[in-house]
C-alpha cells in the first residue's frame, strides 16, 4: 500500500495546487527584494511571516547553538550585526534572517556565543503547529496511500457476499 515515487509524481501533475514550494519561494524572494530596497524588516516580518514571532516583528531572541534547525543555524551564525541572509529553506518553509547582534557567554565555564536575530518565515500558515511539517511530497504521499488502501477496502467490500439492509436496526449499548 506504500506509494511509489512515480505515483506521488503522477498526482502532483494532476493536483498542482498541493505544491505550494513554488509560490512560497517566489513570495520569499519578493519579501527579500523589498528588505534589500530599505523596507522595514519588523513590517515586513508583521506582513508575511506565518510562525508565531510575527507579532514581535520577527524577533526571536538570544539563542545558542543547537537551538534552531541547522540550516537556519549555519546561515544565522554565518552573519554579522545588520546583516539580512538570503533565502533559508527548512523543514519549516523559507526564512529571511536579520542578524541584530552576538555576544559571548560564559556557562559553566565555558565560553559560548549567542546570537540575536529576527525572520520572516514563509510557511504553512494553515498547518498545524504541533504536527511536523509536511512538503508537498508528504501530502500527495499521504493522499494517494489513502486512495489506495479505499480501493483495496472497496475491492474486498464488492467480492463478499454479505449485504446489509439499509434498514438495520442497531441497538444503543
């Protein structure tokens, strides 16, 4: 019942609304032209941004390494104050980073930089924040996995022989 790279293919041919990559993409390079041309990176992250620091302008804080994803990490870290990033893709969708300032921290004697930064993620505004993020890719996956496991029920359905009226009554437990 698992669905093979080509059926996945075939029904993202036939459903190209499911591949929303395309049109998050070309919305982050829009968002990342109006940053480099001056506009407000807090307005801007207020605008677009689909993850929860949106109402803070983007800001995300102080963190440590080993605190976000490793690409937006690497791309983070690579920075200097002021700086805005190119597009980052994750797990999560696109992200635009501004690198507002580093300092360096001493925790158990240990000397560790921090950075503080702001993003605009342009993801899944309409997915669930506490389920994994899915591609494209996962959703036909999914979609047709389920078309295929209906037509094995409905096959198995057909070729028996019961039938039940419509009528039946069905007691209360």
């Amino acid at each position: 019942m698992k669905a093979t790279d080509a059926e996945v293919d075939a029904y993202l041919a036939k459903h190209p609304e499911l591949d929303t990559d395309k049109k998050k993409r070309e919305q982050a390079e829009e968002v990342l032209k109006r940053l480099r041309g001056g506009e407000d990176f807090a307005k801007l992250a207020k605008e677009f941004s689909t993850d929860g620091s949106k109402d803070k302008g983007g800001d995300l804080g102080w963190f440590g390494k080993g605190e976000m994803v490793p690409e937006f990490e690497k791309a983070a870290y690579a920075l200097k104050p002021g700086e805005i990033s190119d597009i980052v893709q994750s797990k999560f969708g696109y992200h635009i980073i501004k690198l507002e300032e580093r300092k360096t921290e001493t925790k158990d004697g240990k000397q560790e930089e921090k950075i503080h930064a702001r993003h605009i993620l342009i993801g899944d505004s309409d997915a669930n924040p506490f389920a994994p993020p899915q591609s494209a890719r996962d959703k036909a996956k999914t979609a047709v996995e389920q078309e295929k496991a209906k037509k094995v029920l409905d096959d198995i359905v057909a070729r028996s022989h019961v039938k039940v009226p419509d009528s039946y009554p069905v007691k209360m437990p």
